[in-house]
C-alpha cells in the first residue's frame, strides 16, 4: 500500500463504505451521487495502489488491505 493520503472527502467517503456495507446508503449518508462515491473510491484504491473493498452483488466486503487503511483514518 502506497504512503500516499487521499483527501478528506475521499476518506469520507471510504468510512461510510466501509462501516454501512453499501454504496448506496453510503451515499445518501453524505449526501452524493452513487457515482460520485464510486468514483471518490475508486481513485482512493489508485492512489494507494491497493483494492480496498469487494464489490459483491448484495454486499460490499472490507478486503484486509481496506481493514488496514479503515484503521489507520479512524486513529
């Protein structure tokens, strides 16, 4: 994983995926598009240069590289 830092936004972002399990009311929580979510994410996950979360069918899963990340935002 990359030292790099997303910005705040994308953090935001990232935590509300991570915690509620869903794009979609991760998005109502803040506020934003799914889209926009799912583009703040995804160039969260280029910038670290690590998968963060798997996009399954009826849920989203922290991988460990996320875990990893999810911890060092929240501390």
């Amino acid at each position: 994983m990359s030292n790099a830092l997303p910005s705040i936004r994308q953090m935001q972002a990232y935590i509300a995926v991570a915690r509620l399990g869903s794009f979609s009311r991760a998005a109502s929580q803040l506020g934003v598009s799914q889209s926009a979510l799912s583009q703040a994410i995804r160039q969260t996950e280029l910038l670290l240069q690590a998968k963060l979360l798997d996009r399954g069918k009826q849920a989203v899963r922290v991988t460990p590289a996320g875990e990893e990340f999810l911890q060092r935002v929240e501390h």
